[in-house]
C-alpha cells in the first residue's frame, strides 16, 4: 500500500485514493507527501533537500519568503519543448520552431527515464490543483515532483482546492505533470538534442520533464495546455493580465515576460484578476492560475509595493542573492541571473477579485518593450491595426527570461505569448477579434521600452509616467482627444496626455539626432513587414494595409 504523507508534523499516515492512478502511471514509490500545508512544504524544502554543488542551499529570507535555486536552469528552455506527435491531435497542432515533434517511441522512453527516477527518489511531492478559475472548464491537474520547493511552486501557482474538493475531486484528473527535472534526458533518444526535454503529450494528457529545475517549465507547461484544450470549447485562452476597476470595468493587459504585464497589473486602484494567463469566453474572462510569478530584479517598496509586500511567508524567491551578513534580499543582484523571480499567491495583494473573474473588458492594452526606442508611448489602435499588432506581437526579449538572451533582442512573438501557442496564431486571433467587436471594447499599444535613443543611447521608459497613462485610459480621458498619425507606423498618437511631457508622447522630439531616428524608425518597420509575410494568406487587405508602410 502506498504511504501518502498528509501531515508531516503530526506523522500521520493517510491512504490516499489515487494511489491505483498513481500505480497505473508507473509510480510504486512508497513515499509521497500529498498537498502539504505551507510550514510543512518549508520544512521539507529546509530539512530534506540535501545541499546541490549545482545550486546554493534553501533558505528563508528576513520577510518569511523561501529562497530557493534552480541550478542550472534559470529560464525557460523554449528550443527543448516538444510535443508528441501522435493521431489525435497531430492535424491540430501548429508544427514549426515553436510546437517541435517527437515520435511517441522517444516519448516513451523519455516518460519511463521520468519514472524511473521518480520511483528511486528517497521521497516524492503530490500537488493537486485546478487551471481555470470558471468552474465549467476548469482542468484538474496533478504535479508530481522529486522537489518540495516545486511543489510549493505549483501549490502557489494552481488553484488551490478547498479540503472538500480534495477529498471528492481529484479521483481522477485530467492532466498530470510528471517533474523529474533533476535527471537529464539521454541525448541518444530521437528527437532529443540536449540533457534537457519537457514533453507534453495531448492524448495521454501528460507532461513530463526531464533536465531542468526551473518552475517556470511547469506553469508554462499548463498555459499551454490550457491554448491547446480552451479554443476547443471556444474560449480563447490568452497571455495577459487582467484587473477591475471600481466600477466593475475590466481591462487586460498582453505582453511577454519583461513588457510589464505582472507590474501593471498590480494596480492600487483597481482589483487584480490575475498576472499572465487568462481566458475569454461569452460571460467574461477568467484566470487560469491562483498565484503570481513577478520578476524580482530591481524591484522595489517605492515603485512596486503591492509585489514588494507579497514577499511573506508562503512565498517563494527564486535565484536571489542577499546583502552580506544578512538574510535581506539584494534584489540588484544579478550573480545567478537577471531572471530572478517570485511566485506567491493571488490572495497577498490587497483587495484582490476572488473568485479570479470578470466582466468582458474595457480596455485592451498591448505592452511592447521597444528595444529601437521608436514607437511612442501610448497609441490608440482601430480594429484593423489591433489585429496586425496582435498577430505581430512586437517587443523585445529581456534579459534572463530564455537561456542565452544577455541583452534586449527585437523579436516578434504571435499573439504576444507565440511560445505558449499550441494552435495557429490565427485560431487565437479571430476569436479575439469577434469579442472586441461584439463588446466594443477599446485597444491601445503601449510601449514601456526606451525613449530618447535606442537601447544603450536612451532610456527605459518610467513606470511613473506608464501608470499616468494607464490610469489616464482607465479615466476615459482618452478615448475622445485629438491624435497625431505617426508617419511611417500609421499610429494615431495622442497630441498631449496630462503629466508626460511632449518629448516623451511623440518620439522623435526627445532623439537628438532626428536623421538617426529616421532611420531607426524604417529599420523597425521594414522589420514589421518582413515580419507580417508569413501572415498575409490568411489575413484580409484591411489588416494588411494596417501595418507600417516605407515608400
């Protein structure tokens, strides 16, 4: 029989009804702590993860949060996901760099070298939790990992049942999530090009992870299984972070890691939904997750106190390096990686919307981190130019959020979130586009990247001035005002926007060198449109012709 560790203080033993599933996975491990409470979680990170020559040891900081290390992986791996090529879902899946196939013979050699661990491991982790705050599609997921501070990660980062659901719920699920990511895979398997491998297969409904400990492969893993099974049920599943104001209005905010999604969305005045992932369906949106997962470097009580405030016990910080002779974190410390992060539950910021839902949006914001230092602050969009940017999905790829990325590179992304897709970007982007019509919803492309120059000559655009303009949209004080068409990009920028200087809201004005700008502006465009060609079969001459022009 299995012994399914419920209470680690107390010692007691607890049968546990899905110890027949878990034989069935393959798993006889013996020893397995299921859904800990947060101090046993702490206990089990600090007494029974040995030190690793690969990572420093665990830890707790002067605020209560655990501080935890990757080893080697302190990104995502992006060019090691595969997905299983197999019958049900091979005529679905958008095949390319993005979605990599592999063989379902590699599959299972990569699943039983999981599983094989697993089941020599002195002990295992079990978290039980939901994707999806709207009951009717909500996935029930199961993570089983070699590593308690995984499974605080996870326990954070889903939704937490209540102790009833747990009891009656989870007899069976609909997707687990096997982390044996301390084991490299073998490079000798087909399809395999490194020690590192994260495989999802949709008709056994499995993720397995081999040769990294990054957290961040997991809550990943489930966003896209969430783009690959949400549009199915026709809901359009997102990457953006969402909140509510006062008065019930709802806005969401798209953008990949380092644009400023999770920081924007902790808004003082507004309730926060959620930080990154999130659906659309006919009665409103929904977030997937229970936690947030906010980069940590420079972060500060000043500029993000509701992020600054969450770093408590139950917590986690992940890669961080302390003051000396201290347990106070030096959030400027970047010896480990500029990627530094922390996961913490939805219910440490204040005022937040529990349950995660909301009406349909608003205002829909496009956050761009523009590394050229070209496209101005804040732009309103028509529809035509809301789709072109959304399937462009310009930014730039910051620092630490990928293995290799040092410095900002330009990148374009589908649907700012082209990682994550399952489908083809066009999937997503007509669902988008029939709720901003039918909810007559307002669009904006904000960009939150360098101003005065280009990366290295400018500067990065100020939070304090971001706010000003969010909150100015929230205020409707721009919905009506007289814009300038930025030429070129075709953008119609805001002539002023109370609090931000001229110079800023039109770029041009603040480069000393207007022939440089020039020319930076028709590099970025040409960028665009070389960009937007593998777009164009699919896409009418409305959305076409709304992208940048060089004549």
């Amino acid at each position: 029989m299995f012994n399914f560790l419920r209470r680690t203080v107390a010692s007691q033993v607890h049968d546990f009804t899905g110890n027949t599933a878990m034989k069935n996975l393959g798993i006889i491990n013996r020893h397995i702590y299921r859904n800990l409470k947060v101090p046993e979680y702490y206990e089990m990170c600090l007494g029974k993860e040995p030190a690793n020559p690969l990572t420093r040891q665990t830890t707790i900081n002067s605020t209560g949060a655990l501080c935890a290390y990757s080893a080697k992986a302190t990104g995502r791996s992006p060019k090691d996901k595969r997905i299983v090529l197999e019958e049900t879902s091979k005529d679905d899946i958008w095949w390319g760099p993005v979605n990599i196939p592999i063989g379902e013979k590699s599959w299972i050699i990569n699943k039983q070298r999981a599983i094989d661990y697993l089941n020599n491991r002195p002990y295992l982790y079990v978290v039980d939790g939901y994707a999806g705050w709207d009951t009717r599609y909500r996935l029930k997921v199961r993570v089983v990992t070699t590593r308690a501070y995984h499974a605080l990660f996870m326990h954070n980062m889903l939704i937490r049942p209540t102790e009833e659901e747990l009891s009656h719920d989870f007899d069976t699920v609909d997707y687990h999530i096997l982390n044996a990511g301390e084991f490299p895979a073998d490079r000798n398997t087909e399809g395999v090009t490194t020690q590192t491998s994260v495989d999802v297969n949709f008709k056994e409904k499995m993720m397995v992870i081999l040769g990294s400990q990054y957290a961040g492969e997991m809550k990943k893993g489930v966003f896209g299984i969430c783009n690959y099974v949400m549009p199915k049920q026709g809901i359009v599943s997102l990457h953006a972070s969402a909140n509510e104001g006062p008065k019930g209005d709802t806005t969401l905010l798209f953008g990949l890691s380092g644009t400023g999604k999770t920081t924007l969305s902790a808004d003082p005045h507004r309730r926060l939904i959620g930080d990154d992932e999130h659906c659309w369906g006919d009665e409103g949106i929904f977030n997937i997750e229970g936690g947030c997962y906010a980069k940590c470097i420079n972060l500060s009580r000043e500029n993000e106190p509701e992020i600054f405030n969450s770093i408590k016990f139950g917590a986690i910080l992940e890669n961080i390096g302390f003051f000396p002779g201290t347990r106070d974190v030096n959030y400027a410390d970047i010896s480990i990686t500029e990627n530094t992060r922390c996961s913490y539950p939805l219910e440490f910021i204040p005022d937040v919307k529990i349950p995660a839902m909301g009406g349909h949006p608003k205002n829909v914001i496009f956050l761009t981190c523009d590394a050229y230092g070209v496209l101005p602050p804040v732009s309103k969009l028509t529809p035509e130019q809301t789709m072109y940017h959304f399937m462009s999905g310009y930014t730039a790829k910051v620092a630490g959020t990928e293995i290799g990325i040092v410095d900002p590179v330009p990148t374009f992304s589908a649907c700012f979130g082209e990682a994550f897709l399952a489908l083809h970007p066009s999937t997503y982007a007509k669902m988008l586009a029939e709720r901003l019509v039918k909810h007559g919803a307002n669009c904006w492309l904000i960009n939150t990247g360098w101003t005065g120059g280009k990366y290295r000559v400018g500067k990065r655009m100020s939070l304090k001035l971001t706010r000003k303009i969010i909150d100015e949209i929230h205020a409707g004080n721009l919905d009506n005002v007289a814009t300038t068409t930025m030429p070129v990009f075709g953008l119609h920028v805001p002539n002023s926007v109370t609090g931000v200087p001229d110079d800023v809201i039109h770029p041009r004005n603040s480069w000393a060198n207007k022939e440089d700008f020039d020319l930076t502006a028709k590099k970025l465009a040409q960028a665009f449109i070389d960009n937007f060609k593998k777009y164009e079969a699919g896409s009418s001459p409305e959305i076409k012709n709304a992208g940048p022009k060089l004549a």
